[in-house]
C-alpha cells in the first residue's frame, strides 16, 4: 500500500478540528512534587473527579469486553495466524495488502510483537481489519483530519526562522501529527492532535558493474553512494541516487576517486535532480562502455542481497541500507513515514526516519526491507543515538514514477535466504532491581545480515530489540527467572536459542516489605488504568514510600498518576500539564510521604490516568516499597 505522501499545497484556517489548548493548567510545562494526601472528605473537585474516575471504569469495562470480542476474533484467524509463523514479514505484508485505503482508516505500523496495528474511526472498519487478519485501534482522527491538522502544523513549522526545527509529519501510532524541535517554547502552534517532542540533535544531508551501495563521485567532489539500477522505455541504463549529490546539470559521474573510470553523466539536461520540498532523488546516466546495472546489493564483504522487487516501508518495518562509509551495511527499524525534514539549507518532504545508523558518504545508497527496494539515502545524525532518528531516506518509487523509469531487478536464488545466523554468545544479566532483569550478549552474525533479536523469558517472548542489550520490567520481586535470546534476519532466519541465563530479583530495599504486580495495563486516551498490590507487611507504612512505575507512554505530562493506600487516601504521585511531551521512562521512581498512622497492610492501588488525545502506552508492572 503506498500511502499518501505529500502535504497539501496552500493556506488552511485553522478550525475546530484544532482546538487550541486555551485552559492550561497552572502547574503546565513542570512536574508538581507530591504533596501528600488527600482526606477523606473530598472537596467538591475530588467528588467530580470520583464521579469521573466511575465512569472511566465504566467505560475501560466496554474497553475489556471489546478486547474480548477482538480476541474471539482472532482465535478464528488461528488457521491463517499458522500460515504467517513460517515466514511473519510475508504474513504481515499479505494482511496489509488486504486492507486498501479507506476514509475510516487513519495509518499502520508493526507492533513490537510483529502484528500488524490499522488505526480506524469505527467499528465497521475494525471489523474489516479483524477479517483480515490485523489488529485495529480505535483513533479519533481519520486520515483526512490528520492531513488537514498536518497542512496547518506545515504552514506554521516553514515560516519558523528560528532554525529550531528538525522534522514534523503524522504519527499513525499516536495519532497525531509529531513536531520535533530543538526549542519547543519557539514552535507556537499550541493545538490538540499536534505532539511537540524536544530533540537535540541536527540532521544533515551526507554527502566494473553498478551495484546497489557502491561509491559513485560526482565530478571532483566528495563521494555519494549508489542507490538502485533502473531503465528509460528505450532500455537506457541508469542508477538513482540522491538529489543533492546531482544537483550540478551534466556533471560527470565516476567510479573512482581523482575523476577516474567515469560511470556516465549527472542529471542531463538539468532536469533529473530535485533537492527540495518535493524531495531528494536524482538520476545518473550510465553511459560509458563496460558499465552494466546490477541488481546484487554490495553487502560489503556478506553475500549480496539480489533486489527483487520495489515496496513502499511503513512503521515498524526492518530496514537496511548499503553505503560507502563503514561500517556500510546497517539495519533498523522504520521510525515514521512522511516526514518534512528541516536540513538547515533545505526542507523537504516526505522522507522516512529510521534508528539505523549511517555516515557522510552514504548518501544516495540503497534501503531494503529484504529483497524489496524501498528508498535512497538522504541524511541523518551520524552520531548515532539509540532507539533515535538517526538514519533518513527518500522513497523509491517516487523517484521511478518521476522519471518514468523501471527498477532494474534480479532473479533470486530459487532457495532464497534460509541460512539462520549464529547462536548469540555470552547471555548475562548486567543487573536487576526488585522488578526488572537487566540483560547483554555478544552479537551474532549472519550472512546476510543480522536485523534483531527476541529475548525469552522462559518460553514466552518478553523482548524484541535491534541492539544486544535488554531490560526486562515487570517481574515480582524475590524470584528467579530464566532467558534466552535467539538472532534473527531479515528473510525470517532464526538462530538456535542461546544459553539459559538464571537471574533473581532483588527482593527490596526493606526486606519483606517490597510488592509488585507486574501485569500489563494499557494506558488509553482519557481512561484509567488501574492496578493493585496486596501487601502483608505489618505496622505503619513507611516514611517515604516508594513506588517504581514501569512501563511505557509517548507523553509523560499526560498523565495523572495516583496511589490509593488501603484506607482510601489519595496521594498524588504525578500532575499531569504542559504542552511538551517527553516519554515515560522504562523505570520512573515516585516518593510521597504518607499520612501519620497509615497502615502499611491491605491494597494499594495506582491510578494511571491519561488526559490527552492520540497517545499510546503501558503500565507494565510496578512495585512499593511500605
């Protein structure tokens, strides 16, 4: 499915649709220290608030019995569920070619779990989704809603001058439209449905036969890379690359440093390179005798990848690229989808963000999602940070369809890639705490390229991730748990499992006095996520309390949390305010002095409650120390 890519053109009101956040709290753009409990004669505000909190667990009731429905439902899909464990990218891809664009569907990605997640407006269209195989979330913007909130955020993000901006466009996971700023004070366009995220970093345009990833040098200047071989109508050979490593008109290209072995000629005629809002692509012409199109990937000393096919990336999906600057062949995971990214010098529109990493140099060359060309490298922050933006790229086929071109193809190895990479070596805990295991091991290889790993608890999945570390959260306190870790590619290899590692954890800092629940609860737009612990402990509580939040939610000033003690008072642990979001941290430690006499035996409970629009996330576990 190739979703749509560019922002509409012209000026748009703002209207309702952009409700501006005129009723701010007082304590908005900081965190409010607890400030202790509430008693048991609620005023007014906190009988309101009850009243809420009632029909919240009304309503996250009709949210359970839907998940059950959806849970039916996929029970009946066992059949096909089967069929998608032999190969889960091909699986995912099938669904998701199922299910066409429709005005009731607002984007979809790859959850961590490998299920394909379709945002929708109604249950019509969540039954579609289910029939088909995927997960739906109901949202409560459509796509339209977030094109035209998109156009707005676009008219404000380019007349910013600032130099604060580092890219902007619609998140399906969220749903909203994410701007990611160096100054959030600076961007003044306060709306619902628009996240504001602080960044730090700056992004930055990196500057035989023709293979996919290979260094190219336009004229006497610094080298770019390869992107894909294609064809004109009259069988003329050609390779796609990126805009700003093109933009001199007939310049020669060649296939050596110091204007040697020349390739062919950079945009002819002037009209075959764009660096601009329209994007970053442009296009050699190979001319010379001797040069042939490959469709074999230079993987840098790995067997080569042979490019079957082109497709267009969606959220979630791993990715890989081939560039002339080592270590040359990395992979990740696709971040976002038609972004405008703001270069400094330029903006443009429509790229993909990426966390894998890259280097100046790698401009131009080839994105994959397995065999499937998908984009032509752009930019990036070649620091590389983890679980980041570090990695942009241009989609393909918008390049093919500009220039009227055809992706040059290969024929793959009948077999295909079955070789599954090595076992991961050295699985050991590097730490715990009352709740969680920490976890690392010594990379695997593959030959073709490892893309991430599956972390086991027991026999169960607790982790996916793309590095070789882990941490996993909610776990009860006090016990002993055991791993493994298994590597996995990018054809759907998978290694044998790795050595079992036994970690305990740690049984709290009172001794006996440590509990935890380490069930999952989503956090969902404007409901409760409720979650209680039944201590045994004996003797007033203690002074402070601890209690351990874990989990995950893309905007932390969302959020109320609260901490019910067994005799009914209320302490607030978090207030939720501000206009800036910042990610709840994997582990967050809250302290709240409780009331003289509060006993520490009986049920605590913590309150998550979300009150901001199109945001995601889960309560994972937690722990209180009394």
């Amino acid at each position: 499915m190739a979703p749509s890519r560019k922002v509409a053109g012209g000026s748009l009101l703002l209207t309702a649709a952009l409700c501006l956040l005129t009723s701010t709290p007082a304590h908005a753009g900081a965190y409010q220290a607890p400030t202790g409990a509430y008693q048991a004669q609620a005023p007014q505000a906190e009988r309101s608030a009850q009243a809420e909190r009632s029909a919240q667990a009304e309503r996250s009731a009709q949210t359970e019995r839907s998940a059950q429905t959806e849970r039916a439902a996929q029970a009946r899909q066992a059949g096909a569920g089967q069929a998608r464990q032999a190969d889960p990218a091909q699986g995912v891809r099938a669904v998701s070619a199922a299910i066409p664009p429709a005005p009731d569907l607002a984007g979809r990605w790859i959850a961590p779990d490998g299920r394909l997640m379709v945002a929708v407006t109604n249950e019509q269209a969540a039954a579609r989704v289910r029939a088909a195989g995927a997960v739906p979330q109901q949202v409560t913007r459509s796509q339209a809603d977030l094109e035209r909130l998109r156009a707005q955020v676009d008219r404000v993000a380019r007349a910013d001058t600032g130099n604060h901006l580092q890219s902007w466009g619609i998140d399906p996971v969220t749903n909203s439209v994410v701007v990611k700023t160096r100054n959030p004070k600076a961007f003044r366009l306060k709306a619902r449905g628009v996240r504001i995220v602080q960044v730090s970093t700056t992004f930055r345009q990196q500057a035989g036969d023709v293979n996919p990833g290979d260094p190219w040098w336009p004229g006497s200047e610094t080298y770019c890379s390869v992107g894909f071989g294609a064809t004109d109508a009259q069988g003329n050979k050609h390779f796609l690359t990126a805009g700003h490593c093109t933009n001199d008109t007939n310049q020669a290209a060649y296939g050596e440093s110091s204007q040697r072995n020349r390739i062919g000629t950079s945009n002819v005629g002037g009209s075959r390179s764009v660096n601009a809002r329209e994007g970053d692509m442009g296009v050699v012409a190979v001319t010379e005798t001797g040069w042939n199109l490959s469709a074999s990937v230079n993987t840098w000393g790995q067997p080569a990848v042979t490019v079957t096919g082109s497709a267009e990336a969606i959220v979630g999906d791993t990715v890989c690229h081939s560039g002339n600057t080592a270590p040359n062949f990395e992979c990740g995971k696709v971040n976002a989808v038609n972004q405008s990214i703001d270069y400094g010098n330029v903006v443009i529109d429509g790229l993909t963000t990426t966390s894998a990493c890259s280097q100046g140099g790698d401009s131009g060359g080839a994105w994959l999602r397995g065999d499937k060309a998908v984009g032509l490298h752009s930019g990036g922050e070649s620091t590389c940070q983890a679980n980041q933006d570090n990695s942009i790229f241009q989609p393909v086929n918008e390049a093919l369809t500009k220039w009227g071109l055809t992706l040059f193809t290969g024929t793959p190895d009948p077999g295909g890639d079955t070789q599954a990479p090595t076992v991961p070596a050295n699985l050991r805990s590097t730490g715990t705490t009352a709740a969680s295991v920490s976890l690392a091991w010594d990379a695997s290889t593959d030959n073709v390229g490892v893309t991430g790993y599956d972390v086991y608890n027991g026999s169960t999945l607790a982790a996916s991730v793309t590095g070789t570390t882990a941490t996993i959260s909610g776990l009860t306190s006090d016990m002993a748990y055991s791993f493994t870790v298994r590597a996995k590619d990018a054809a759907g290899n998978k290694s044998g499992s790795s050595a079992v590692v036994t970690a305990r954890t740690q049984p709290g800092s009172s001794g006996g006095r440590t509990f935890s629940n380490g069930t999952d609860y989503p956090i969902r737009d404007y409901q409760t996520a409720v979650s209680a612990i039944r201590s045994t402990a004996t003797g007033a509580a203690a002074v402070p309390l601890k209690v351990v939040v874990e989990g995950n939610h893309t905007c932390l000033e969302d959020l109320n949390i609260s901490l019910v003690s067994p005799s009914g008072r209320w302490y607030y642990l978090q207030r939720y305010g501000g206009f800036t979001c910042h990610p709840l941290p994997a582990s967050k430690t809250y302290s709240v002095t409780p009331v003289a006499g509060e006993a520490a035996s009986g049920t605590w409970t913590l309150r998550i409650g979300d009150n901001g629009p199109g945001d995601t996330g889960t309560l994972t576990g937690w722990t209180i120390t009394v």
